[in-house]
C-alpha cells in the first residue's frame, strides 16, 4: 500500500518543476523567437535612443561646473524640451503624408539624425569654448531642443514602423486571426523597450568611465556615433510604406498653428507661459485625438481613453530635481565613475527585467501592472530618503551600510518600473492603429502620454521653488523628496482605485 501510493507522488512532483521550467523558457525565449529582420530599423532607432545616455554622466558634471542654471531652472527647461514630444502629430502627419525625395519613413531618419549630430556638435563647442561671445547657458538650451527634435523625429518613424511590421494577412491573404495580430503587435512593443533598455545598458557604465577620464567635450564628440546607428538601421533594411493618403491639413495645420503659438509666447515672455502652454496643448491633443478616434470601435474608444487618464496620471508625477544629484556629487562624494556605475547596474537589472516580464505584462490588465508599480515605487523611496536624510551614517555603523551600497540597491530596486509600465498602453495604441494614419494616431497617443511627463516637470518646478536647493545648499531637499514620493504614491494609486475598475468592466 506505501508503495503503491509512493509511486503517483513520485510521478506527480516533477511537474511543479516542469511547470517552472516552461514558464522561464517562454520568458527568455519569447523576445528571441518574436524577433523579425524586418523589425531591426526600429529596433536600431530604439536603440540608438537609448545610447545617447553616453553623454550623460559628462553633461551632469559639465552643467554643475559650467552653467548656472538652478534645478529650478533645469526643471523649467524640461517643461520647454518636453512640448516637441507633445507636437508629435505635426511630425506623425508628415511621415504618414508628406514624402521627401520619395520617401516616408528612411529620408526622416535621416533629418533626425543630421539634427541630433547639429545638437551633440553644439554641446562639444560649448564645452571647448569654441563660441566664447555665447554664454554656454544659452548654447546647452539650444542643443538640448535640437537633440530632441531630431528623437521626437526618428521616434514618430519607429513609432509608425511599429504598427506596420507585423502582418494582418497569411501569405495566401487570407486574414490573419485577431489574437495573433494583437500578440505580434504587443511583442513588437516589447522588443522595442528590450532594444531602448540595451542601449542604456550598453553605454551606461562607459559614460561614467568617459566623464571621469575624457574632456568634457571630447565625450560629446563621441555621442556621434548614436546618430549613425540609426543611418544604419535604416540602410540595412527597407522600412519604406505602400500606405499613402492626402495631407490633413486640419491635423497638420492645427499642429503648426500650435507649434508657432508655443514659439510666440515663449518669445514673449508671458506670464504663466508655461502653464498656458500645457493647457493649449490638451485641448489641442485632446481634439485631434477625437477626430482620429472615430476610426476605432465605440467600446475601444471607451478602453483607451479610460487607460489613457490612468496612464497620464501615473505619468504626471513630479520628480525631484538636478538638486539631487548636485547633493549626491557634493555631500555623498559620488564621482562620475560611480554614476556610471549606478547607471550600468540599473540598465542592467531594467533591462532584465523587461525581458523576463515581457510576456506576462502582455497578457496582464493595465490597471494591474500600474497598481503594483506604484505601490512599488512608494516602497521604494525609502532608500532616497535614506540618503538626503543623512540615516546612511547610522546604517554604515549599524550594518556597513554606507551612502554607496544603498545607493546601488535604490539603483537596482527602481530601474525595471519605468519601461515595464509602458508595454500595456504601447500595445493597446498599436492594436487600434488606423490604417493610413498609423503614424498620426501613435503620435497623438503619444503626446497626450508626453504631455504628462511635461505635467510632471510643471511640479518638478514649483516643488523646487517651493523648497530651493542650489549647489552647497541643501537644507531644503529633505522636505523636496517627501513631498515629491508622497504625490508619486498618493495621486496614482487614487486614480487607478477610482477608473479601474471601469476599464476592466468590458
């Protein structure tokens, strides 16, 4: 009798560990086997985005000792860098629209491209001082919108790109089964953010590296290779599209008409001209956004606009500041070869992260992945709070502890939140991509989510206005990253528990 039922247990524990084994085979397989040569311009462009973070470390230290521009005015400069990303339908209208020497997609790559060497060219004759009748404040704020002009342009392609890669038909043009085209499509995303995260990951740690034993603006000369990884993307393989349409010019021209009001009242000086900015621009997006969305049924309509709130909020969070890190260099005596390394371990961790996760973030409800993140992320602030509050002292006598390995630990713990969270909403904008307007439709989407990061950088402001932090003075800093995790946690998690439960009621 013992033996009789020792002998189904026997058979029947293996499976647990069969089980196990399948679930991480499909996690690290997935990406491998979703992945297409006809995906690798977009893939590159992600990449090369990703890659321009080899410049960061030296543009950290260089703005430190060379300008002096306050974190408060660091953080309304990213209020200004942010609107180009909030313009992208004038941009997604052009590449679905307007070819240039006949081509839609390669040729804008290749703008983009031209801009961003224009913009790294810039910052190396900053720092040489190269342009020495120019403040160096007012060169860094010209590049900085040139560099990101020529993403935003290069991201609207990649965007498009996304969309149209994946097949709706069998080779015999039968159409493909719905569930199919879905999964490609949220795999694309994905292998989109697997290819952001590697180009962090590849330069991270050599930024650090560089900065610490390279001139200033010798490592921007080297950020040159970032362009030519997309030229290269874009030779090896045809990203060219058959879709072609007429130019909405109620699409277009509203874009311009935007972009030429943003220019006049930031040439102005207007008081308030930021706030009144970002109120134009939602009212502007939001109405594109409901002409564009009459292509999509009635209940998608209901789906993406419910997640899109959700998305927004959760986006719009303030941050804390170039005060930070200004602290960290000051108080801490972190060096650039550590920023490096701080860099390299979270890309490494965020990275991994987004390829275990990938293809159980696909199958999971967006409130479901937001809910978490943000209860993770408010669990962990802790270490931050740790590090300006000064308890590292006690912790490195408590425990060895000190201000470097907490900092690592913060940099390993928060590094995967970031790009697991846009995977859900990527892959619903993808689904729902009209044909013939592909590029416009993820440009609105896009922006819309954009504009919430610009929300972001608003508070980011005035919560620096509010609590001043300058180089050697960081009395206030304390109560700036308190108040700043606390709305992280507070007005997300409010947002999810009130819609969704609307989102998921489908």
């Amino acid at each position: 009798m013992t033996q009789e039922h020792a002998r189904p247990a026997d058979t029947a524990e293996p499976a647990p560990k069969s089980y196990v084994r399948t679930q991480l085979e499909a996690a690290l397989l997935t990406p491998i086997r979703a992945f297409r040569l006809h995906y690798l311009p977009l893939l590159m462009i992600y990449f090369a985005y990703g890659a321009l973070g080899i410049v960061a470390v030296a543009q950290d230290f260089w703005i430190k000792s060379a300008l002096t521009l306050t974190p408060a005015d660091l953080a309304s400069l990213a209020v200004w860098l942010g609107l180009p990303w909030a313009v992208k339908m004038v941009f997604g209208e052009l590449v679905d629209a307007v070819p240039i020497f006949g081509s839609q997609r390669r040729i804008y790559v290749f703008i983009g491209a031209g801009l961003i060497t224009t913009g790294l060219l810039l910052l190396a004759g900053a720092a040489a001082g190269t342009f020495p009748s120019i403040h160096p404040n007012t060169i860094y704020v010209a590049s900085q919108l040139i560099i990101v002009t020529g993403v935003v342009l290069q991201d609207v392609v990649a965007d498009a790109m996304s969309t149209e890669v994946v097949s709706r038909v069998e080779d015999d043009g039968t159409p493909r089964p719905e569930q199919d085209v879905t999964r490609d499509l949220g795999m694309v995303q994905v292998l989109g953010r697997l290819a952001l995260s590697l180009g962090i990951f590849a330069v991270a740690g050599l930024s650090g590296f560089l900065a610490q034993h390279l001139g200033y603006a010798t490592v921007f000369l080297l950020g040159l290779i970032v362009p030519v990884i997309s030229i290269t993307g874009a030779l090896l393989v045809r990203l060219e599209t058959s879709e072609t349409r007429d130019i909405d010019w109620r699409i277009l021209g509203g874009g311009l008409a935007f972009g030429a009001t943003v220019t006049a009242i930031a040439v102005t000086g207007m008081p308030a001209a930021q706030e009144i900015i970002f109120l134009v621009s939602i009212a502007i997006i939001v109405v594109m956004l409901k002409r564009v969305i009459t292509h999509v049924p009635p209940e998608a309509q209901r789906h993406i606009v419910i997640a899109a709130i959700i998305i927004f909020v959760f986006r719009a969070t303030p941050g804390v500041g170039q005060g930070y890190t200004w602290f960290s260099i000051d108080v801490l005596g972190f060096d650039q070869a550590f920023f490096g390394v701080l860099q390299q371990i979270g890309a490494a961790i965020g990275l991994a992260a987004a390829w275990l996760l990938a293809d159980a973030v696909t199958r999971q409800p967006v409130t479901r992945v937001l809910l978490w993140l943000t209860i993770i992320g408010g669990l962990l602030a802790i270490p931050n709070l740790i590090l300006v509050t000064g308890a590292y002292e006690w912790t490195e006598r408590a425990v060895g502890m000190g201000a470097r390995s907490i900092a690592l630990i913060d940099a390993a713990a928060q590094s995967p939140l970031a790009q697991v969270s846009m995977i859900p909403l990527l892959t619903l904008i993808a689904v729902n991509a009209p044909p013939g307007r592909r590029a416009t439709w993820f440009a609105l989407m896009a922006s819309l989510m954009n504009l919430a990061l610009v929300a972001g950088s608003l508070q980011t402001k005035y919560l620096n206005l509010l609590f001043p932090v300058d180089r050697g003075q960081y009395d206030q800093l304390t109560m700036l990253v308190s108040v700043a995790f606390g709305i992280a946690l507070v007005v997300p998690l409010a947002a999810i528990l009130l819609l969704g439960p609307r989102l998921k009621a489908r």
